[in-house]
C-alpha cells in the first residue's frame, strides 16, 4: 500500500510539473518548504553531530551564520545582489576548508577540492549561475542522505527507485514540451517569469529550455520534500542521537511543532509570497549549504556506528 502511495505522488507530482510548473512549485514550497527544512536539520543532527568533533561543529556554525547574515542583508536591501552572492560563496567555500583536514585522509578529499575548485571558479567567472546550479542540484542531496543510511538490499532497492525518481524522469521532462497555459500561479505568486530564474541560469532565460528545466527542478523540488518529510524520519539516527547538538523535543512535540510553524508560514506565502521566499531563503540557506561538508565528510571518515538503520514507524 505504501509503494501504491509512493508511485502515485511520483507520477503525480511529475504530472503536476509538467502541466502547472509555477502552481507545483509554489504550492510546495508554500506547504512544505519550512517543515522540511526543520526535519532535515534534526536528521542530520542525530544523524551526524555525535560522530564529528565538536570544533568542527562549530566552525562551520560561524559559516552557516554568516551565510544566514548574507540572506538578510537581502531582506534589508544591504550591498548589491552581485556582493552577497560571492559572500555567500566564499562562505560555501569555508565550510569545505573548515572540513578539509578530515576528508584530506580518505578517498573522498579529491572530490572535495573539486567541489570547491567549482565554486571558487564560479565566482570567478558566474556567480549567480553557480548558486543557482547549486539550488538545482540541492534537490539530489536526499538521495546522498539515503545511500549514507541504508545498507545491503535496502540501499540496493533505494538506489534503483531513487534512479528512476531523480535521474529517468527528469530527464523525460527535460525532453517534454511544457503546458503554455498555466503559467501564472494561485493568489501572490504571480507569473512563472517571476520565478524561473530561481532555478535557471542567466545564459538559458529566454530560451524553450528554460520552461522544461523549471518544470523539472518542480518536480525534483517535490521529490526532496518527499523523501525529507516522509523517509528520513523513519530513518532513527541510532545511537547516536543521545548526542546531538541540539536538544531536539521529543518526536511527537517536534511533530507537533513543525505544522504549527508550517501553517503559520504557509499563510505567510498566501499572503505575500514574493516576502515570504525571501524570508524562507534565510532557513533553507542553513540546510542547503550544511550538506555539502556535512555528506563529504559522512561517506568519507566518519565512523558508522550501526550496521543496519532502525526503522521507526
């Protein structure tokens, strides 16, 4: 019943994509962009804090919260877009650094230097390019949360559902002309021009490309509240979530807490959608940029402490 479920909201969702691009996107991020960022930050607390050393923890707090000081100077209109942007990016780059004398150990290092050789070059040549391929290609990190987790069969048959999910059918839609007629979304959120660039680069607006990548990055948007809001949390962190960072309530007050705080912002995307982004921005930029180290370091050095997840209803 439950693989019933799955495919339906798949194929759903793709549906949805690819008839309404702008309704799929802004109904889901209205709906579930807040929450899933606060379960996402409890998983990998749980998940990861008790296994990294507490110095580390905090330097890449001090970058996360500069990049959160970056999104508000947005909201308050302080310095130009092009300035934050590469501040934000110097920042991503640090949090490679703080992370790199670990990884410097293990196999996973190279693609580390790789990965901030990327952003560095990025801000060289393309800095609003880069953070929006980054925003593209955040919606692919559930799928690295996954294969960190899982074992055995269990990651075998996640990783072959996740190649369908995020790999055949996006490309499918990349390859689909795009709906013509629904391209202004529900009450404030306006028309689909007004967002594209979210999730398109300069070079590519304007182009009969651009329609079918926001269309697709819809729906992979979609696929990551999915797998954050409904398959991490059955997904314990083990042993080690007597020792995370944060003194998270108990499961059920959580619960409770994040659609409280998920209404009270939907209403606040209903209300003025175009503020209500700009103020999510700030919390999705403190779950967007902690995976990058975080995953690095995860597959490379840390020390599992379980052979197999506990799985929690």
């Amino acid at each position: 019943m439950r693989f019933v479920a799955a495919i339906a909201i798949v194929v759903g969702s793709a549906a949805a994509a690819a008839i309404a691009p702008v309704w799929t996107y802004a109904i889901s991020l209205a709906l579930f962009g807040l929450p899933h960022v606060l379960v996402e930050l409890r998983y990998v607390d749980e998940r990861f804090a008790a296994r990294m050393p507490r110095n580390l923890i905090a330097g890449l707090g001090i970058g996360i919260a500069g990049i959160v000081l970056m999104r508000a100077f947005g909201l308050l209109d302080i310095g130009t877009s092009d300035e934050r942007i590469t501040l934000e990016l110097l920042l991503g780059v640090s949090l490679i650094a703080v992370a790199l004398p670990l990884l410097l150990r293990s196999r996973t290092s190279p693609l580390a230097i790789a990965v901030a050789a990327g952003l560095l070059l990025g801000i060289l040549y393309a800095p609003i390019a880069t953070l929006v391929i980054m925003a593209l290609l955040h919606n692919l990190t559930s799928v690295g949360f996954l294969a960190e987790r899982l074992r055995g069969g269990e990651r075998r048959r996640a990783m072959l559902f996740a190649a369908i999910v995020f790999g055949v059918i996006p490309a499918a839609l990349l390859v689909m002309p795009t709906s013509t007629t629904l391209l202004t979304g529900p009450l404030s959120v306006g028309h689909l021009d007004d967002h594209i660039a979210t999730f398109v680069p300069p070079a590519l607006l304007g182009t009969s490309f651009a329609d079918r990548l926001f269309a697709t990055a819809a729906f992979l948007q979609c696929m990551h509240y999915a797998v954050v809001l409904h398959v991490l949390p059955r997904l314990s962190g083990g042993t080690e979530t007597a020792s995370a960072a944060i003194p998270w309530p108990k499961r059920r007050w959580f619960q409770a807490a994040v659609v409280a705080v998920g209404l009270l912002m939907t209403i606040g995307f209903v209300a003025n959608f175009r503020g209500a982004r700009s103020v999510y921005s700030m919390f999705a930029a403190v779950h967007a940029w902690i995976e990058i180290p975080v995953l690095l370091i995860a597959c490379a050095v840390l020390p599992h402490k379980d052979s197999e997840p506990a799985v929690t209803a």
